[in-house]
C-alpha cells in the first residue's frame, strides 16, 4: 500500500500535538508568518516559560525533508536538539553574554504589539510605549538555520545593563532596520516572487500599496517606529500616506488621496483583524496617518 503524504498544514499541527507531549514546562504557539513567494511559511514557537526564552522553529524547512524521506521521528528528535539549551554550548556562551550590554546590543530585537490586548504578555517585559503600541525588546541570536532563538528583556536586565531605555530602543531599532524591506503589494501579487526592496530606489512609485517589513517577515512591523523609513517612504509617495496596522509582522502603506475615505478604511481594517489575522499577530484596529511636512504619525481619526 502506498504511503499517503501530509499535507503541510497537516504535518505542522501533528509536529506541534507530538512536540507539545515531549516539550516539559514550555508553550507552544503554531502560526504563520507572511506569504513568502506564493508559499506560507509556518512557524512553531516554543516558549520556555522558566526563563522566557523563545525559539522559533521554521517548519517549511522541517516539511521539506519530511517529502524527501526523513521520518516524523527523526524530525522531532532534530527539533528537540534545537531548541534544548543545555545540550548546546555555542548557545550557551550566547546567553552568557547577555549579561553585558556591549555584547548584546547588535542582537536586540523588537516586537511591537497592542496595548490594550496584551497586558497579560506585556508584564516581566521591558518594553516601550508608542501611542496605543508597546515596543518588546529581545535578543535574537540563530542557532543552526532550524531555530532561532529569542530571549526577553526585562527591566532587570534594564538595571543590570546601566544604560538608559531609549538607548536600547535606538539599538534595537538600528539592527532591525538593516534587515528592512519595502515592496510594492502588486508585484508580490503579480510575479509570485520576492520583488524589489524599494527602500533602494529614489524614483517615486505614485498610488502603489506598498508593504513594510523585514527579511524573515517575522515582527516586521515594528519598522514604522524608524522615522529614517517613514520618511523614504513619503519621499516615494510624494507626500502624506496611511498606515494600516495589517498584523504584528508588517504594515501596509498607501497615499493619502482624496478619493479614499476614512471611514471605509476603519472599517476594512476592522474587517480583516476579525476574518483574516491570527489573533495572535493582532496590532490594531486603528489605522495610522504619517504627515510628511512634520515626520508625526497621529491616529487616521486626527
């Protein structure tokens, strides 16, 4: 009888209920990032809840040697070695180095997410306030192209460190935006590619929806928070544009035109959150509006 495949889908929850039974004193959360190239890409993360480390484990990756033959066991025995600490030392001196703040600074990372829905997530945490946004600082450091992990920043570690909290978030910042990515919606559409990073180009793209995030597509939307991108991005546009806070991994840009009312915006935006965002990669109902003579982003409302 001939073995019948999963299908991705499939694979990745029987991945998570068989890692959920073996992973002692950790949560684990299924998702997805963007889609990458006509293909979503699944991401299981692993929360050790004792020390608030997090591991995102790429199941694509895991899939793919699953069709060529690698057993359901195998993988999960590979998964489990990713993401235990105590069997790895080159990820042990990593975390030893998170006591000093000079050799944690360039892995500092951000996650930006909602307020209001994430009072529970947000306690223990570091993180900063940006309207109705808080700002989560991590450090990230990839183990083996399997897992990466992300370990949270908490005020101690504040104190530890001696330095100020917007220092961190000027750090943090500063690493995320070399790996920035702005690219027009259409042509993801269109060519079923990775299309071009436009925060290269100086020429003007008119009424383009343009998409903001970073290379692995994961918390890309904390970007809008670097005013150096904002900027280029008016410049592009040729004036003011609207920011839609499509999910906690990328923003959505358009050009503040007459023809386009606010109301219809709130209420697509409103919309999507409620039938198409995981609710785990919820940012906000409330789309955003950049004024480019200022360099402010107020609520669409103001």
């Amino acid at each position: 009888m001939k073995n019948v495949r999963m299908t991705k889908s499939e694979f990745c929850r029987v991945i998570t209920a068989i890692l959920d039974g073996k992973l002692e004193g950790c949560e684990l959360v299924l998702g997805t990032d963007v889609e990458r190239e006509d293909e979503k890409e699944y991401v299981l993360h692993v929360v050790i809840k004792k020390s608030q480390v997090i591991f995102r484990v790429r199941l694509n990756e895991a899939y793919d040697a699953y069709c060529l033959g690698l057993s359901i066991a195998q993988i999960i025995d590979k998964i489990i070695s990713s993401v235990t600490i105590s069997d790895n030392s080159e990820l042990k001196e990593i975390i030893s180095t998170f006591d000093e703040y000079e050799k944690v600074k360039d892995r500092l990372s951000i996650r930006l997410c909602n307020i209001n829905s994430n009072r529970e997530y947000l306690k223990g945490k570091l993180y900063s306030v940006h309207g109705n946004f808080a700002a989560v600082y991590f450090d990230n450091a990839y183990k083996d192209g399997v897992a990466m992990r992300e370990a949270v920043v908490t005020p101690d570690h504040l104190k530890q460190w001696d330095v100020p909290l917007n220092a961190v978030h000027r750090d943090a910042l500063k690493n995320m935006n070399k790996e920035a990515v702005l690219f027009s919606f259409k042509e993801v559409v269109l060519q079923k590619k990775r299309p071009r990073n436009l925060l290269d180009q100086d020429e003007k793209i008119g009424r383009d929806l343009l998409v903001l995030t970073n290379h692995e597509c994961n918390n890309g939307s904390a970007l809008m928070l670097d005013g150096s991108i904002m900027k280029k991005a008016a410049d592009l546009f040729g004036g003011d544009f609207y920011i839609i806070p499509s999910s906690v991994h990328e923003v959505l840009l358009f050009p503040a035109l007459p023809q386009f009312d606010r109301n219809e915006i709130i209420k697509i935006v409103v919309q999507g959150n409620r039938t198409v965002i995981n609710k785990n990669d919820f940012l906000s109902d409330i789309p955003l509006y950049y004024h480019a003579d200022t360099g402010l982003v107020t609520d669409i409302c103001f």
